[in-house]
C-alpha cells in the first residue's frame, strides 16, 4: 500500500477531500521524522512506537579489498508495533 493509496482510504472512509488528508498524512509523517531527530520517540497506543536505535561501533571487513573498517556508532530509526497489533496480524495469517 502506498501514500497515495492510504490518502485515498482515508478520505473515502471519511468523506474528507484528498486534498486535506493529503496534507494531513504528509504532515503526521513530518512530525514523526522532526521528531526522530531530535531523537524523541513516538508512542501511538495500540499501533506502535517509531523509536531511535543505537548502533554501537564496530569493525567490518571490506572483502574485495581486504581491509578492515570501523563503522562508528550511530542511530537509526525503527518501528516496534504493540502487541496488539502483532496479535491482529498473526491471526489473520491463513
């Protein structure tokens, strides 16, 4: 499911113009990235968290020319769904 098609299941649902929703979404997902930047995290109760990872430091091996490499720490964004809605979606497996 793309942007585009959760704008056209929103404002079908809702009666809402695209438009609106479109600028709506858009705007949520602004909100959700400003605020993983700052490494805050998002909480939505019964969806999930959008949450900011820490990747420790560490050492890689470049294999075509065999050499090491550091990767230094850095963080990452990441999503963790609540149980709820873990649940919802093992049950619906057929």
């Amino acid at each position: 499911m793309t942007k585009a098609d959760i704008v056209n299941e929103i404002s079908k649902n809702t009666g809402i113009e695209k438009i609106t929703v479109q600028k709506t979404v858009e705007s949520f997902m602004e909100v959700v990235k400003d605020s993983l930047t700052k490494e805050k995290n998002v909480y939505l109760r019964g969806f999930g968290s959008f949450i900011v990872k820490k990747r420790a430091q560490k050492t890689a091996r470049n294999i075509s020319k065999n050499t090491t490499i550091i990767i230094p720490e850095h963080s990452i964004p990441s999503f963790k769904p609540a149980k709820t809605f873990v649940s919802k979606v093992k049950n619906n497996i057929k």
